[in-house]
C-alpha cells in the first residue's frame, strides 16, 4: 500500500524541492545583486506574497483560473484515466496534471528561499574577497557565478535540508486539494479512521525520507564548498 | 458547452492513438448513437472494499450496486418491481415467499447464478456480516430451491416487510463456489468483487479511481448501454465541484456537492439536478438526546427543545432548502407516514414556558442550564448545523458546550450512551419496521450498538404498537397502527426531528436514466446511457 503511494508523492515533492531551490535561488540572486532598486523591490514583494498566501488557497485559485477559466490544464487528478496512451503521451500527460500541484507546493518553498539568498547575497557582496575579485578585473557577471553564489548558497542549502521534511508534510495539503494518489492524502485518510498501522508505516518512510534527503544536503556542502569536509580538519 | 481547447486535443490525442493501434473505437458512433460511452463519476469517500454485503459504507453500496444485484428493485412508492427475480408471490398467511429468476444469470467469473446461490447468500453470508440484514433473514425458517430458477423462503413468522428488504445495499447476492467453506470477510476474492451486476471490476487504484467495465454476460438483453464506469477519489469539495462544472465528471450524488453550491450548479446549462431516488434511504436528521440523564428525561424539557429551534430556518440557512421538515419518527417519503401528529411549530415563548413550568429558571446571564454538545465529525454542515443549535437554544437559556472528538470516538461515545446531545442522520430504509422502530423500542437497547435504541427512550405502549404493525399482514391495519405509535411518539419527543433531508444527484444533461428507482444512484446503472 505504502510503496503504491510512493512515487506520486515523491514525483510532486521532488518536483516541487527542485523547482523551488532552482528558482528560489534564482530570484534571491537577481534581487541581492540589484538590492535598493526596483526589480529588488518587486521580487522582495512577490516573495513575500508567496510566503503569505495558504497552500490550499493557492490551489484553488490556480485551479480556478487555470482549469475552470482559461481550461489549460486539468483541475486535480494524477493522469487521464480510462485512456490508452503511449509511454511519452502517458509522460505528458502526467506532466499536464502535475503542473498546478508542483507550483502550489513550490510557492511557499521558492519565497523562503529567495528572500534567504537575497540576505546571503547581499552580506557576502560585501566581503573583501568579492572587492579583491573586482579588483583583479573579473567581471561582475563571473564575480556572481564563481564568488558571490557559491558562498551564498550555503544558507539556502542547510535550510532545505532541514525543511525536506516539511515539504513532504506539504504535500498532505495539496494532495488532498488536487486528488493526488500520493501518502500524503494516505496519511490524511489514515488519521480519519484512526488506522494507526498505516500511520507508523508512512512516519517510517517519511522519516527515512528526510534522513536520505539530509544526507543528500551533506554530500552537496561538501561538493560547494569543500572546506566543510570532515577529512580536511587536521 | 462547446468543446474547449484541452477536449480538442484529447480527441485528436485518442483519435491517432485508435489509427495507430488499428483499433475501430468508433468516435462518429459515439457522437450520434445511444450506445457505448463513459461514465465518469466521483466515490466520496473512498471505499475501503466493494463487497456490499460486508462493507455498508455509503460509497460502497454505491460502487457496490453496479457489481451486485438482487432480487428486487423498488419504484419511488417503494413497491417492489424485478430485479435477479421477475415475478414473486407470497402466500396469504403471509409465511411463504417463492420468488422467480431470470434465466441466464451469470457471475463475473462466467459461472450461472442460480437458487442456491441466492440461498446461500441470504440464510448465510447476510446473516453474518450484514448488520441491517441480519434482523431481517434471520427470521427465515428454511429455504429451498425446488428448481435451480425458483427460491422458496419459509419465515418463523409473518413480517410484512419482509418484501422491502431485498434491494442491491440490503440483499446482495455473492456466488457461493466461491464463497462456501471460507471466512466471508478475509476471502482474497473479495478485492476482485465478483458479482453478477452489469459491470465488472477491471482496475482500482487506490487513492485515485475505481474503473468498471461492461459484464459482457449480463442477463437483460441490450444492457449495459455504456460501457466503462470510472468512479473518481476526489476528496477536496471545491475540487468536486470544479470537475462537475468543467464536465470532468458527468455525474455527483450524496454528498459529493456541498448544499451552499447546489443552488449555483443547478443553474449551469449542462446540468440536470434531481433530489428523487433517495426514497429508500429517506435520511432524517436529528438532535438525539440522552433520556437517561436530567434535564433530558424530562419530556418538557425536550418538548422546549423542540419548540426553540426554528427548523425553518435551519432548513433554508444551513440546507439551503434541499430537505424538509421532520413533522415525527416517521419520513414522509416513507411508507405508513401519519401527519396528523402534535405540531411543534417555533415558539421561544412556549420553550420558555415549559423550561419554567419545570422549574429551570433564567439566571442573572439569562442562562438556565448547561448541555454538553458532542458534535457529529462528519464533515462541516454537521458543525454549522450545531452552531445553529447553539444559537437557537442559547435564546431560550439553553446552554450548549460544543465537545469534539473522531468519528471512532463519537461512535464509541453515543453506541455506549456517553453523550447529551448530538446530531444524527439515520436512514428509514422503506419500512418502520426496519428503519424507523430500531430507535424507539425498547428492547432494541443494546449498549455498544450504534444505531440502535441509543437514546434509551421505552414506552410500553409505542413497543406495543410497533411489534404489532411489524407483524400485521394488511396495509391498513399496519398503518392505524403506525398511526397511533406517532402520534404517542411524537408527543413524548425522545428524539428532536429536525429534517428530512435531501440530497442532490446531478447529471450531465446528456446522461440518462440515472434516477429510475427509490434507491436511485445505487441502482445497477443497466439502463443508463448517454444520448
């Protein structure tokens, strides 16, 4: 039952981390690097709406306007059902169902990352190294990639880590909003009819989840900055 | 409603895919002729298995009705018409029942359904895991099968109404190769669902759908019209909703629509609505009190209940008018309804008259006493409706302290007479004798059983009349004696009535044939089709 549910929540929660780190990251650089002007103003406020708004809310009203007004992507639902479909029709159309639960899920996720990055960004510009690196003739766009993003990042990193648990508790949320076969909606159903084995069970793979995913975090420390490594303290 | 841009390229989608794998699926068929077609709707909640005669979850009768059938079908006056059985006779003292079936029934796996296998499912399985059907077939004496078409079931006694008891949610019927020598709830054939219905169970994927298809080898000639049935797990409301509206689902029913939406999806062009096909069921909502415990055992005391609450009201506020109101014990979309009985019309004045005749006097916050409220956890119409409670009974000084808790526990609580006050909706099932008496005789107080006698009200005059009209064999005499047990009834108030409620079935416009019958969206669905 537990391995039945497991990919479609891992699919969304994965897509979903992925989306939100990628362009949580983005963001939180654009806006760093342009602190005080108005591109900076505006992410800052998108990301703080983000931030503000409920998942489920902003569910439905992705589902109102993208499903019931304009009739772009399917409401809720996991795949067409009842269809025959070649495997890359069945990709696409799985992608279709999954682009409104992933952005739901991504939202709040993107907006904590970002303003974290902006922070970052903006306390690492300051730093002699960057000034050094400027000095040296580098340009201001390797000066982002090399210097400035790689120290940056550190934060943003250690708080996904931690906050991969919270993510796949998310997905309970707008699992059940957008009818997404996954455990989170198990668990939902699981805590209404007190089925407490099943419960256990989703709490054991969960948990071993976040572990996986914390791990995960390490190793890629490591690769970003590798100073961190445990070997290298001698 | 035009095709949008994402049914377009389904349809080009399908249609590649059908020349690819050269596979005739006939779309110009499928645009002009009644047969063929999909059927998709919404199980809410999910079911936990499709064996109707073990499981009595609402969505699974509903699932469970296209699978398994039964002898007997029911119009909307509740008057048996052919179901497995197309012609049935009961002797005149009113102890033998022989029924005909059909010729060539056969199960899912291929097999003849026969008399044996209609006896071994009401004088064994039923007995045992059916809870409303027990009562009811353990009352038959012996059963035979003088030929492999023709049953004859021999009761202990007269029960008139035993005939009303063998629709698909009471009366099953389960193919006994594969059922006989084995423990009925844990047989592995259950997750395949084999019964003798017009559909067949082809796929279920949990927490997504359950996918039926056309049983190839159904008896009635031309049925099923439609050949796939996909029942979807939708459990977010407004998500329901959006599928009915968009046409992602062509048909709702029970509670898959919230009451506040009703009144707007019933306006859209693409939707019919109907409150019928529920006369089977008949779900009267009440306020149960506990009569063991004061002031509750005072009947004045609940008389002022009854007059304080303003069901009016509650029925166009928190219903949205889908209902009606509850006049007694007995639905009048029930057989043997009596509306001559006391009126407790909306009257403060009179609550409050009672409440000081029994000596409950207003104190200084112009409260008179506190009620604990355990509120019914299904879902939030159950919550406003208590809120509604809370605000009319504060009016007349009634107190009520709202308690929460799960739906193991409100069962555990009210089953095991731990409770004050709370709501229930309860189903009448066609006949006093099976719906209705179980709640007011006093024998049928049984600790630990939920939808029993649990409000602990005993009247040796209304058991009286009750056991006699569940044995009486004549329509009229059954109902002067319904007549009179009302009245009483209705006068001692064990029991707030507040409504009779309604549910909604909606249908896309082009889905036929969904509401035939008193038991409506559980029917078989032989005859439904799209046009």
């Amino acid at each position: 039952m537990l391995l039945e549910r497991l990919p479609a929540t891992l699919l969304l929660t994965g897509t979903a981390f992925i989306l939100s780190l990628v362009c949580g990251t983005a963001l939180g650089t654009i806006a760093g690097t342009r602190a005080g002007k108005w591109s900076d103003t505006f992410f800052t406020i998108v990301s703080l709406l983000l931030y503000a708004l409920p998942v489920f809310w902003l569910g439905l009203m992705l589902v109102l306007l993208f499903s019931v007004q304009l009739n772009w992507l399917p409401p809720f639902g996991y795949a067409t059902i009842g269809v025959e479909m070649t495997t890359w029709q069945r990709i696409a159309d799985i992608a279709q169902h999954m682009v409104l639960p992933t952005l739901s899920l991504a939202a709040v996720y993107l907006a904590i990352y970002a303003r974290l990055m902006r922070s970052s960004i903006i306390e690492v510009k300051q730093q002699d190294f960057i000034k050094t690196a400027r000095a040296k003739g580098v340009t201001e766009s390797q000066i982002v990639m090399r210097h400035l993003l790689r120290n940056a990042i550190l934060p943003v990193i250690t708080v996904a880590g931690m906050q991969a648990g919270a993510v796949v508790g998310g997905a309970v949320v707008v699992e059940t909003v957008f009818a997404w076969p996954g455990l989170g909606r198990l668990i939902y159903d699981a805590v209404l009819q007190r089925d407490y084995p099943v419960m256990q069970g989703i709490f054991l793979v969960m948990s071993v989840v976040v572990i996986g995913l914390n791990l995960l975090t390490e190793a890629v420390y490591r690769m970003v900055d590798p100073r961190i490594s445990v070997g290298s303290v001698k | 409603m035009g095709m949008n841009r994402r049914e377009f390229g389904k349809l080009g989608l399908a249609a590649g895919m059908a020349s690819v794998a050269g596979i005739p699926l006939g779309l110009h068929r499928a645009a002009g002729q009644t047969r063929g077609g999909t059927l998709s709707t919404i199980t809410h909640p999910e079911p936990a298995m499709l064996v109707s005669a073990i499981s009595q979850l609402q969505s699974t009768l509903t699932v469970g009705g296209k699978i398994y059938e039964s002898l007997l079908r029911y119009d909307f006056d509740l008057k048996p018409i052919p179901g497995l059985a197309q012609s049935w006779s009961v002797s005149p003292d009113g102890l033998t029942y022989t029924f005909k079936l059909f010729p060539n029934i056969t199960f899912h796996d291929g097999k003849p359904l026969t008399a044996d296998d209609v006896i071994f499912s009401m004088t064994k399985i039923l007995p045992e895991t059916h809870a409303r059907a027990r009562p009811i077939f353990t009352r038959i004496e012996s059963a035979e099968a003088p030929d492999p078409l023709t049953v004859v079931f021999k009761l202990k006694s007269p029960f008139s109404p035993f005939l009303g008891a063998f629709d698909c949610t009471t009366a099953p019927i389960l193919p006994k190769h594969i059922y006989e020598g084995t423990d009925f709830k844990t047989n592995p054939a259950n997750d395949k669902a084999i019964g003798c219905g017009p559909f067949k169970l082809k796929e279920w994927v949990r927490g997504s759908h359950i996918h039926l298809i056309k049983h190839e080898g159904y008896y009635r000639a031309g049925e099923p019209h439609i050949d796939e049935i996909i029942y979807r797990v939708i459990p977010d409301a407004a998500a329901r909703s959006v599928a009915l509206e968009q046409g992602t689902v062509k048909l709702t029913q029970w509670s898959d629509i919230e009451q506040y939406d009703v009144a707007r999806l019933t306006k859209l062009p693409h939707l019919d609505m109907t409150t019928k096909g529920y006369e089977y069921f008949a779900p009267h909502l009440w306020l149960e009190l506990n009569n063991r415990i004061a002031p509750m055992n005072d009947k004045r005391f609940r008389q002022a209940v009854m007059y304080a609450i303003d069901r009016k009201a509650l029925l166009q506020r928190v219903y949205f008018g889908l209902g009606k109101i509850a006049t007694g014990p007995i639905s009048s979309k029930t057989r043997f309804y009596e509306k001559n009985v006391k009126q407790y019309e909306y009257s403060p004045d009179k609550a409050k008259a009672l409440l000081d005749e029994m000596g409950l006097k207003p104190g200084a916050d112009g409260k008179r006493i506190t009620v604990p409220f355990l509120v019914t956890p299904s879902g939030e119409l159950y919550r406003r409706v208590a809120e509604f409670l809370r605000q009319s009974l504060l009016r007349v000084g009634i107190d009520i302290q709202f308690e929460g808790t799960d739906v193991a526990g409100w069962i555990q609580k009210v089953s095991n007479w731990e409770y004050s006050m709370t709501t229930n909706l309860v189903y009448q099932l066609g006949d006093p004798a099976i719906g209705v008496s179980r709640t007011y005789i006093s024998s049928n107080i049984r600790k630990g059983i939920m939808f029993s006698n649990t409000a602990g009200y005993a009247n040796p005059e209304a058991d009286r009349l009750f056991e006699e009209a569940a044995t009486a064999t004549s329509d009229e005499k059954r109902q002067e004696l319904y007549s009179a047990v009302q009245k009483i009834v209705v006068e001692d108030v064990p029991i707030v009535w507040l409504l009779e409620q309604d549910f909604p079935t909606f249908t896309d416009k082009k889905l036929k044939n969904v509401t035939t019958t008193a038991i409506g969206v559980h029917e078989t669905f032989g005859a439904v089709r799209f046009e």
